[in-house]
C-alpha cells in the first residue's frame, strides 16, 4: 500500500534518531523495567521510534487517563503495556483510548504472574487487551506484534521484522546439533570463533 513520506523518515524509509514516537511502553512500576526492556530493545533493533514510562493504574490513575486519552493525538499508534499482580493497566489504559493495547503480564512474586495473566487476558467482552505471555518473551513478543500492526501501514517496519524473523530462522538452521560445544558452533555473522578454527 503506497503511503505518504513523513518527515520523520529519510529517503530509506527508515525513522530518524529523533522520530517521535509510534508506540508507548508503559508499564505499573519501575520494577517492570527488567521484564519491560526487552520489549524497548526490541523495537529499538527493529528501528521503531518508542517511548517508555511508569504509569500506574492504582498510584497514579489521574496520569494513565491523561496518557491514553492523549496518545492518539501525540502519534502513538500502538501501546504495549505492562503490569504485574492486579494488573489494571492495560485494560484501564485500552478503556481510554481507540489504539491497540497489547498487554504484558509480569512475573509477581507470590502467583509467579498468574494473577497478571487473568487480570490482563480476562477483559469482559468490549474493550479487547492482547495478551502476550508472562514475563520477557510476551515482552519480547509485543514489540513483534507491534511491529506486525504497524508494518500494515509503515513497509520498513514490515521489512524490519521480515529481516528479524530471516535472522532468527537463519541462527536456528546454521547451529542444529545441540550437543556439538559452543565453540563450534556458527555465531550470528556465521563466523567460526577462533578457538573451534584451532581445534577443527
Ligand atoms: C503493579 O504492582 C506493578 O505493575 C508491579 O508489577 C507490581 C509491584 O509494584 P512495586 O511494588 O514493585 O512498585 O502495579
């Protein structure tokens, strides 16, 4: 689909340093950031312009109706949340706003994040949430998911993700004997290390 250049891209396509952002990741507290990074990183790697941030659905309500009523009108196109225990983040922040919300449970200590699943996936029927797993992998997979949907309007995101998936797909075919030592294996460049050159 033929779509207009913004600005905030260059003649490649891809998003300049300072693009504002297409996707806010906001999560309940700053101790989701190590569950939530993954998913910043991987946006980062897939050249999608992002914004982190805590916003909490029960210390600071006021701030996440602000954040997903204004998200649509500052440019975010989808929101990955994350939250842990009672986790009404996402399904507060979707009630808010017309933009995709995509739900990460994080690991609580006492339920190891079953309570953040159900609280995240069991939205009564008319405000949806997609959910993704608990813990780094759904966060992980929110930025693919993300990308996904953006990559339906933006083609250097969807070619940014087909790019990923070829990588990933191309680690798992250069390295298929799990029991051959590290050191023979093929790294991501497909370059032997140095100790296996010796040994082979
Ligand atoms: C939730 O409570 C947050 O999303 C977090 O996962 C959990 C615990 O928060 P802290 O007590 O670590 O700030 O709102």
């Amino acid at each position: 689909m033929p779509y207009k250049k913004s600005p905030s891209r260059d003649h490649t396509n891809h998003f300049h340093a300072n693009a504002k952002p297409l996707v806010g990741v906001i999560m309940g507290s700053s101790s989701d950031w190590e569950t939530l990074e993954p998913a910043a990183k991987t946006l980062s790697e897939l050249g999608i312009p992002h914004e982190t941030k805590v916003v909490s659905a029960h210390r600071t309500p006021d701030l996440l109706f602000e954040y997903a009523s204004g998200a649509e009108a500052r440019g975010i196109e989808v929101i990955i949340a994350g939250a842990g225990g009672a986790a009404h983040l996402p399904g507060m922040t979707a009630s808010k706003t017309v933009v995709p919300v995509l739900g990460v449970p994080v690991e609580s200590k006492v339920l190891k994040g079953l309570d953040s699943l159900l609280s995240i996936a069991q939205m009564p029927g008319g405000i949806p949430v997609g959910t993704l797993a608990v813990g780094k992998s759904g966060a992980i997979n929110s930025a693919l998911l993300a990308a996904a949907i953006l990559g339906i309007k933006y083609p250097a995101i969807r070619e940014s993700l087909r790019k990923f998936r070829e990588a990933q797909t191309n680690r798992v075919l250069e390295a298929p004997d799990p029991s051959a030592p590290a050191q023979f294996k093929k790294n991501a460049g497909g370059r032997r290390a140095s100790k296996s050159r010796k040994s082979s």
